[in-house]
C-alpha cells in the first residue's frame, strides 16, 4: 500500500481498492457523481444506472478498506447507497438549484463507521457544516469549496498523520486538504485531465 501514499493514480477504482488491506484507510473522503448528466470528460456517463452500477461495486470496497467514510451524494440518491450509520448535512442557507420543494440549502453527508471524536474520547461535535461560499473555479464541473472540504476532513480524522483515500478524486479538492492539514492521501481519478489538474493544485504552496 505504501506505493500508493501522496500519490494521484491515473486509473478506474476498482484497479487500487481491491489490492489495499482491510481497514488499511483512516478515512474515505470523496464526492460521488451525482446522476445528472454532467460532461465528465468522455470517462464516465454520468447517468443514474451507471451511478448505481457503481454504488453496487465500488462501496463495499470502500467500507472494506476503511475505518470510516464520509460521502457527499446528493438529495436524490440518498436510497440508492448502503444504510449508513448517520447522516450528516452541509448547509448552505443561501440556496442552490431548484427541487421539488423549493430551494436546495442543504446537502446530505453519509457517514460510516464510528465518529472519530467519540471513538477517541473527544467529546460530541455537531452534525452540521455550514458553509455559503462559492467553490473556486477549476477546470472541473462541481468542484466543492475548500474550507468545506477541509473541515469535513478534521471531522473525520482526528490525527495528523491519518491516511485519507478518495477514490474520486476529480480537482484534487481531498489530496489538497490532506496536503494543508498534515495528512498521507491517496487520490485515485479516472480521468487523465482531472489528475493533471491535481497534481499541479498540489504543486502550490501549502496555505498552513
């Protein structure tokens, strides 16, 4: 596994999952695509069968691997993932996109595994992010914003030193904060461009 550390690896998932150890990884972060038809490159067609084809084969290996995952998925898939042991949310009062109820201001955060606050003796943290800012503008269709990214990265890892996996890595939001906040990444993008992208964000000067 340890080939594998603070690197980008150019390559579908399920090539690297398989090969890591049971319980190998201290926390999965990572944004599933949502089913909506975004433009992807050409890698992947974002549609909702793909994206359950996926779910089905990817999330085993990513609960297998790791000691816990938080997983941003969108309102409308919710069902399609296996029962996580809570549901955190990220709230964005000001709004976005439209649902059938009205204005979008919040967006679900699945949770598996043992709270690492708790688990460690550190007390209870709220269930609850807020953050308003726009994402910064990379050439990626939904990056997330970075002071986003970063705190629900310290909500699930509690040490400096922890291994962060994202087998999604897109814009390299993940390695960036495992980068800023001391941590060992793995990033794995099956898109060649996206790596690129990655691997020059992560060339910037830490800002911590």
């Amino acid at each position: 596994m340890n080939k594998y550390l603070n690197k980008i690896i150019n390559t579908d998932c399920m090539e690297i999952l398989p090969e890591l150890p049971d319980d190998s990884i201290d926390l999965v972060l990572t944004d599933f695509p949502y089913g909506v038809d975004v433009d992807y490159g050409g890698t992947y067609i974002d549609n909702k069968e793909n994206l359950k084809e996926l779910i089905k084969n990817v999330m085993p290996e990513i609960l297998r691997v790791s000691k816990r995952a938080l997983i941003t998925c969108g309102q409308s898939n919710i069902t399609y993932y296996p029962q996580p042991k809570w549901v955190m949310a990220w709230i964005n009062s000001a709004g976005a996109n439209h649902n059938p109820w009205g204005f979008t201001c919040w967006h679900p955060i699945l949770c598996y595994g043992k709270d690492p606050y708790l688990a460690n003796g550190m007390g209870s943290r709220q269930d609850i992010i807020i953050h308003n800012e726009q994402s910064e503008k990379w050439e990626h269709p939904c990056p997330k914003p970075m002071n986003l990214w970063e705190e629900l990265l310290v909500r699930g890892s509690v040490r400096e030193g922890d291994i962060i996996l994202d087998p999604f890595l897109g814009s390299g939001s993940t390695a960036v904060a495992a980068q800023r906040l001391h941590r060992k990444f793995i990033g794995i993008e099956i898109n060649g461009g996206f790596c690129r992208l990655a691997r020059r964000r992560l060339r910037q000067k830490p800002l911590i």
